[in-house]
C-alpha cells in the first residue's frame, strides 16, 4: 500500500506511552529503510500522554507492504506502550525481474506520428551498482541512455556525428547516490524538444540541450540492456540486474504489454515478472562503540573470514582476534581510506599488509581474510593485496571482533588500535559458514552492542549538496564538510565570499571584488536583486558555470572607489571556459542603499516586509545605533521555527532560531556597551551546519547544527524590522542598510507610510566623524557624511589626498594672516609699541611634504611684523637648515640636520612641532632631533607665510623644481591682550 499518515496513542489508562519513535518500512520484511521527514530527519516526536492521539501527514508517502515502529524514548515513570495506525490506501504494481543477461525492446509503430514530448516513468530496486536502465539511440550516432554507475545513475545525452564539433560533447547528468541498496526508487523522465527534465526520488534536475538534432532517434527504446546494434559507445555495456516496476513509456504500459507478449515487445534472455527476494541482511555499525563478536572454529588450522563494508570514515576497525594458545592477534582495519592487515606474533615485530585507496567512497567493498599454518592473506574486491604473510603455526581462535571492542574487553582478545567501524557490513562468513544476522538480532547467536541489524543505515550527507558556488562536498558518517577552494567563497557552505575569482582595481590602485551595490561586501549581481538568476543557487548567472554563454550585469556605486580602470577575471584556464566583460560609463549617484536608514521612536513601532525565504541558508546584516538597553532587531516566525535578531542587554547582541530542534542561541558579548549612540555592524548567518553572530571586528561566535536534526527554517508571518510579534520589546533607535540573503530592504520607503517610523536617521557624526582626516570637519547629511576640508591642508572625499603645488624657475605663494598691523586706540603714527600682537604663537605644528633636486633652495619662510621669522631651508649639499627669530634684539637661532641629502629627488615628509623654547624635528615618519631656541618663546605679529621664493630681510633664494605637496600648521595662540579682535585671514597666490 502506499502509506500517507501514521498516528500513534499511548496504553490505554496506564502511565505508559513512547515520546519518541523511529519509523521503517520494506516490501518483504528484510532489508528495511528509515523513513526520512527531510534530508536527514529520522525521528518522529510521540505522545506526552497516554490518551491523546498523535497524528502525522507524511510530506513524502512511501509504497510497503510492511512497516516498523521502533520507539527510541518512553515515559521515564512508565513502560513502552504504544497504540498505532497506519493511512494509506492501496498500490497496484507490475514488475519485471533482468537477470543481468536479459532485457526488453519496444518498438514503435512506424505509422504512428512521433510525438512531441517524451514521458517515461519507472521504479528500480537492484543490488548491483553498475547496470543499463535504458537506451534510445539515432541513426547518426545520436542517443540517450539511463545508466547505473558506482550507485550513482547517469543520464546521457549525445548529438552524435551529425553534428560532430569540438564543444558538442555528451552531456551527462549524474543523480542520486547509494542505489544499489535494494529499496525501490523513483524516476520520471520528461524531453520536450531540448528540454530535459529528470525527476529521481522526488529531486528534480533541468537541462538544455543545444541542438535539436538529439530528438533525431529510432522507434525503438531497450530496457536492461542494449540490443540495437551500432556506433561505439563510451561507457559501460553491463546489463541492469534487479527489478523495473511501473514501467511507463508516454502512458503504454510496456511490462503489461511484454506480459501479453504484444507484437511490439521483444524480449531477450530470461525476463520474469515477479521480482524475487533476495534476503541479504545487513547490519549498521551506528558509532565507534559499536561491537559484534562471533565464534570462531577453536583450534581449526585454518582461519577463513569474509564480509562487505559500506563507509564513508576514512578510519575505523574492521576486524580482530586472537588465534588459538596465544599464538598471536590481527587486526584489520582502514586508515586514510585504505585497508591495512596488522599480524602480531610472539617474539616477533608487526607485520602489516596495505591494499586499495579510497574505499571510504560509500561503496560496497568485499574482504576475504584467510590464513593456515604458514601465511596470511587479503583478497580486497578479488584481488590479493600483495605478498601474503609468512607466519608461524596458527590456528583459529574462539572469538572474531567485529567494528569496536566491548566496554570490558580485557581478556575479551579484542585489539584496539583505533575506534570501530561505523558503517555497514554484510554477507558474513566465517570459515564455510555463512552468518545469519536475525540469529545475532534474536539473542540466538554472538553477542552485539550499539548495532541495527537489518537495515544499513548509510546516507549520502552530499546529496542534495548544500556545499554553494560549486564548491566540493565530502563526508563521513556523522557530518560533510565543504572544501571552498577555487570557489572565491568562504564559510561552513561556501556562502559567505572569499578568495575571488575576479576583481576590479579603483581609483587608487587597490583591488576589490563585490560586484553589487553601493556596499562593499555584497558580492551579488543584479539577477539576485531581481529574482531572475539563471540558477537561484548562485549569486550571478556566470558562477552557475554551464556549458554556454551566459551574462551578468552589475552596479558599481560606492563613490570612493571610483572610476574603475581596469577588471580581472581568472578561472578561464579551464578547457571550454572563456570570459569577457564590458565596462560602462561614469554615472553620478548616491550610496542609497549603505545609508538607506530608518528611525524607530518607540517600543511598539515596526516595519513588516513579505516573509524572509532562508530555508537552507539565511544571511543578515544592517548597521544600528541606539540608547536603549534592549530591543529586537528583526524578527520572523513560522508555525514552530522562527528566527530572531536582539539587542538582549547593554552589551550582548543574540541570534536566535528554532528549524525543529528546539531553540539555539548565539551571543556576543561586548566589554563596552553597545547602546553607546553609535553605529554598530552585525552580520548574522543560519546554515544546515550551524550559525555565527558577529558584531564590529569583536571574534565571531558559531553554534553547530546538531547531527541529523532538521535543516529548513519554515516561516510563513511577515518580517518584522525594528518589533516584533511575539510580544517581546521591541527597538529604539536606527537601523540601516538591512541586507538579507544579498538584498537590501528599502527601510525608508516603509518608514514613510508606517506611523511610529521616521525615514532616515540623524547623528551620523558621532560614529563616522573620525573617517574625516587632517583636521577635516564632519559635517551631517540626510544620508551619511560629509567632510568640510576648508581649515585642512588636505582634500578629497575624507580630506586625505595631498594637495601639491609644482614651483618653477622664481615662482612662489604666499599665505598672509594678516593684511595691516593693528593699531591701538588713540595713536596715529605706527610704532613698535603701538603695534598689536594680533597673531602671537607659543607654540606651532608645521607639517609638509616636498620633493626636488635643486640646491640651494627655501622651502618655507614666515614672517612677523617685528621683524621676527622661522625659515626652512635646503643647503647647498642638500642638508635641512632652519632658522628661528624670535627676538628682533638677538641673533637668529640656525640648526643643521644631517640626516640625509634631501634633495635626491625623492618625496620627503617633515614634522616641526615648537612648543615654547622646545624644538623637535621628525623626517620621514622616523628621524628625529630635538633642539633649544635662545632667541625667545613667542613668535609676535605673524604676518605671512612664503613657499618658494623669500621677500624681504632675507636674500632671495631661488627655489628650483621643488614639489611641495601638502602643508599645515596647526596653531595654538596665546592671546596676552584682553579682549583682542580677532584677525582677517586672507590668501593670495603669486606664481
């Protein structure tokens, strides 16, 4: 039947109910499957009670004729007692048995018109993992074929010579994994012109074919086998062996039609049409602890055990023992996924025998291990491994280990060198006897602990994969990890980006590589904003890497980085890869999205947005700024699962989710509060491995996924930004630049129709002031920042780029501070006495940069009303000169650095900082003189600063290609008159 719908109900009037359970089912009664919910949920929750019933809708119904309750936890106060039903309603079927040597022809009417669309359906159960399903081949060479290899099934699709060309390869499609493991799978199969489409076990896969030439094909179509004679084929010819059920060609039922023995159906070899039974019971070694003994044939001069393993560990213990009167041990064993025998005998060194590589594939593997009284042996899938053995006299002993060591094993005979096998095992013998396995289940034979007879519970942790962007998915029995390289992307999932493939350069020569937006980091092109990517699992349509051209188109808006003058793309190494790209014209536009920002004035004001899609992967960031001690970022809820983003207190931000495990927290906590007032970052992520949390550049908290736990985060509310439905405080404050899965949400455009929400935020300054450099001034905008350069000597963007001045031949500029002398009140004749200290300097910061190759030469000359004065000058050998008055009665203070020839034709940096008597002189970021001034403390009456050329008392020093590129001095006045009027600072320049 096939079953839709379980419920289960505790004893009746006892105290006695099963919490949990698992379930299984199989068609005959051996060999049973685990009912999975999703991709690796196996347990079904029970009751809490003994009366009520608990029912469960199967999301995907299966076909038994048996199925198996096992119970996993129970009332702690009470016994196991369980009430059950079972819904379904009833399955017809057909079935066909190949033996390996048979297989079915239809051949169509050659009168009937072909049709425009091909459907076939089907059900396979086999053992075998290598076999043909199907073949339809054409008159050029043309075909598709449906094919097992190594468990895995492989459609092709080949144009054949007709269209013979270099790019026109057979396209191949690779699907499932673990096929071979006698249960029934599903497949549909749907060619519409150059569309193909194939369904196996409920995963769907598209492609498309280039030519329509591939429905070129004969009238005829073989099942299990090839009978049609022709061209050479590339792969495997072995015939299917297992059984077909439900087999449908475009509604004919073609085992119904060979069953009547219709003319259109030809039969080659023995085909049945009852699938026979082949009980082969396997057995799961479900962890490291996991154990079975078995007696050995005590004393028998000649030790003989085989099996089959099925693993994905590259380590674990396959075998050991003892043999008889202590004549010795082996052990058997894989590490670094090859097999390693490992013989110990008295008086004497190991000896070890190594064979294969790779058998930690999932495949089934078989292990022939012999011995007499001279050698020792290993046949691994029927080749000897090596040279056997040379051993003393040895004879069976009593017991054989299988996977681990019991928990008392001393004196058991059981070696150790690593954890047991976790996997499964199956067609064991020992000696000539064949193992049955429900014995072992029974009590009836050996002893066991931690093991599941009758099923293998082996899954492919990488099908479907949820490695992205291409990367490389591989596994052990517990978990699957995902290896990124050459992917451009990071993280458990590849999701976050990385290492890139491709990278623009900026303005100012540094590289960058997201493509999307106007914030650096989002790593997405435009077809993920827009929702029409041509595969939704990448982040642009040229990473889905198919086998034709396809494009992306993207923004680049963050206005710093601008223009772009040069793209780099790599990863076209490859054979048939090629890239090219086209860059546009500059367009002016703002950073709407970075600062796209929204003000939240009380606890229960919100916006909503439609539902967040993270089932598998959900990624969150935005910016916030508050005063408050707590509130909830976002939030969205589902029936059960719900994911959440909160200031939890002053300094602790919490993600928080629920997918069906029970509720996971991540925390990071902060030693200053984040409720300072200024921006903070937070970049949040939910994967099937786990999640993390991190806020500003504080270390990163994670929280893996428990191992077989639900993986899909269900939600079906609204997204709530800024509150919150389920009654928790909501957030006070700014958010910003909400971005979630690479797509930002439009914060002020809900923030005007929503009561309680104010479009954009205010106080930008506060965290972003310090990006304003050399004494730039932060000034607000509606949207970020700006930075006022006018008292810097710097410019640009964050006033950091130089501003520079070429000085030729005689040219100079001077900067005056003051016009005229001021004059005191009630005097008409200028004198010393009546002249006004109006810019009086006690101490001073010059900085400059500067650069030239002539000698001698002045670099800079200020002077002051009462004749006072600072020069900087090269000498003559290129030695730096600086010259301090700072009394007109004395002479001039004069210091000679000889710290290097300066003018070799590099950029030099200096620093003089004067504070009173106290001179330091810095060039270059490290080279530094101190020195004292006898001529005075204040420089009196500044009146004006000269670059290049020197007017006045001082001879006139040509100043020969000199670059001076940036210039400051940051002054400190000491006013000594009170109530002085400030002076009128003007500049002019003199070239």
């Amino acid at each position: 039947m096939e079953v839709t719908a379980v419920a289960t109900q505790g004893g009746y009037g006892s105290f006695d109910w099963v919490t949990s359970y698992l379930l299984m089912f199989s068609d005959g009664g051996r060999n049973w499957q685990q009912y999975r919910q999703e991709e690796n949920i196996w347990g079904f929750p029970g009751n809490t009670n003994a009366d009520s019933v608990v029912h469960y809708r199967l999301q995907l119904p299966f076909e038994a004729r048996f199925v198996r309750f096992l119970p996993s936890a129970w009332n702690p106060k009470g016994r196991i007692g369980m009430r059950i039903e079972v819904y379904g309603c009833a399955y017809r079927t057909e079935v066909v048995y190949f033996d390996g040597q048979s297989a079915l022809l239809h051949r169509f009417d050659k009168e009937s018109t072909a049709p425009t669309k091909d459907t076939i359906s089907l059900k396979f159960k086999t053992r075998q993992n290598n076999g043909i399903i199907l073949h339809r081949a054409g008159p050029h060479g043309n075909y598709f074929t449906l094919e097992l290899i190594k468990g895995k099934l492989v459609f092709y699709l080949n144009p054949g010579s007709a269209h013979a060309h270099p790019t026109y390869a057979p396209m191949t499609l690779t699907l499932g994994s673990l096929l071979d493991d006698q249960h029934w799978h599903s497949l549909l199969i749907d060619i519409l012109n150059t569309h193909v489409t194939v369904t196996l076990d409920k995963h769907t896969h598209h492609f498309h074919a280039k030519e329509s030439g591939y429905m070129d094909l004969n009238l005829e179509i073989s099942y299990g086998g090839i009978l049609t004679p022709g061209g050479t084929l590339g792969f495997s010819h072995k015939n299917f062996h297992g059984c077909l059920e439900n087999l449908y060609y475009n509604g004919l039922n073609i085992i119904e039609l060979a069953k009547k023995h219709k003319a259109e159906i030809f039969t080659m070899g023995s085909v049945s049409f009852s699938c026979p039974q082949q009980p082969i019971v396997p057995v799961t070694f479900l962890s490291p602890r996991s154990h079975l003994a078995l007696a050995g044939n005590s004393g028998e001069h000649k030790v003989s055990v085989s099996f089959q393993f099925q693993t994905w560990n590259e380590a674990g213990q396959l075998l050991s023992g003892e043999f008889w009167r202590g004549s010795g041990s082996f052990v058997l064993f894989l590490k670094d996924g090859k097999l390693k025998l490992s013989l110990f005998q008295p008086g004497q060194s190991s000896r070890n025998i190594t064979a294969g590589a790779g058998l930690n594939d999932g495949q089934w593997h078989s292990v022939s291990f012999s011995a007499n009284s001279s050698h020792m042996g290993v046949v691994l899938d029927g080749e000897a491994a090596g040279q056997p053995l040379v051993a003393v006299p040895i004879a069976s002993g009593s017991t054989y280990h299988f996977g681990g060591c019991p928990n008392n094993s001393s004196g058991s005979g059981c070696e150790s060198l690593l954890g047991g096998l976790q996997g499964c095992l199956r067609l064991i013998s020992i000696g000539d006897r064949v193992v049955d396995l429900i014995l072992v289940q029974q009590g009836a034979l050996g002893s066991f602990s931690d093991l599941q007879i009758d099923s293998c519970g082996i899954m492919d942790r990488c099908l479907p994969s949820y490695c992205e962007h291409g990367s490389y998915c591989s596994q052990s029995w517990d978990t699957f990890s995902c290896d990124c390289q050459g992917t451009g992307y990071t993280g458990a999932t590849c999701h976050s980006y990385g290492t890139p493939l491709s990278w623009w350069v900026a303005r100012t020569n540094e590289t960058h590589s997201y493509w999307r937006g106007s914030l650096p980091g989002a790593h997405k092109c435009t077809c993920v904003s827009e929702g029409n990517c041509t595969d939704s699992q990448y982040h642009g349509n040229c990473d889905a890497d198919w086998n034709e051209w396809n494009s992306d188109t993207t923004v680049l808006s963050h206005k710093e980085h601008l223009p772009v003058p040069q793209i780099a793309m790599t990863d076209t190494s490859r054979p048939d890869s090629a890239a090219a790209h086209i860059l546009g014209p500059l367009l002016c536009q703002g950073d709407k999205s970075f600062w796209n920002s929204a003000s939240f004035n009380t606890e229960t004001s919100y916006l909503h947005f439609p539902t967040f899609h993270g089932e598998l992967t959900a990624d969150v960031s935005f910016f916030f700024k508050t005063t408050v001690s707590s509130g909830v970022f976002m939030e969205n809820l589902g029936i059960t699962d719900f994911i959440r983003i909160k200031l939890h207190a002053p300094s602790e931000v919490t993600l928080s989710f629920d997918v069906g495990n029970g509720p996971c927290e991540v925390s990071v906590q902060s030693p200053t509060p984040f409720n300072d007032g200024r921006w903070h970052h937070v970049r949040a992520e939910r994967n099937v491995k786990g999640a993390s949390l991190q806020v500003d550049q504080l270390p990163q908290q994670t929280h893996p996924a428990p191992a077989d736990g639900r993986i899909r985060l269900q939600l079906n509310s609204q997204l709530f930004i800024g509150g919150t439905a389920s009654r928790q405080r909501g957030f006070v404050g700014c958010i910003r630049s909400m971005q979630m899965n690479g797509m930002f949400l439009d914060l002020e455009a809900r923030a005007t129709v929503t009561p309680g929400v104010e479009p954009g935020c205010a106080g930008h300054c506060s965290s972003y002031g310090h990006l304003c450099h050399n004494g730039g001034r932060c000034r607000e905008k509606h949207r970020g920042i700006t930075c006022d350069c006018a008292f810097s000597a710097y410019d640009g963007p964050f006033c950091s780029q130089e501003i520079s001045a070429y000085f030729e031949t005689g040219s100079s500029m001077t900067y005056n501070f003051q016009e005229h002398p001021i004059l005191s009140k009630n005097t008409s004749s200028l004198t010393a006495s009546s002249l006004q200290k109006g810019v009086t300097f006690s101490r001073e910061t010059i900085t400059l940069s500067f650069q030239t190759t002539g000698t001698p030469s002045s670099l800079l000359y200020v002077s002051s009303f009462y004749e006072e004065y600072l020069s900087v000058i090269l000498a003559k050998n290129g030695s730096l000169q600086i010259r301090y008055k700072l009394d007109s009665h004395q002479d001039p203070d004069a210091f000679n650095f000889d710290f290097k020839n300066m003018a070799n034709g590099y950029l030099h940096q200096l620093k003089i900082k004067r504070k009173e008597a106290v001179v330091s002189v810095e060039v270059n970021q490290s080279a530094k003189r101190e020195v004292m001034l006898s001529s005075g403390t204040e420089f009196n009456a500044v009146k004006s600063l000269v670059l290049g050329k020197v007017l006045g008392v001082i001879a006139v020093v040509i100043f020969i290609l000199l670059c001076i590129s940036a210039i400051a001095i940051h002054i400190y006045q000491q006013r000594k008159l009170h109530k002085e009027s400030e002076s009128k600072v003007s500049k002019t320049e003199e070239c």
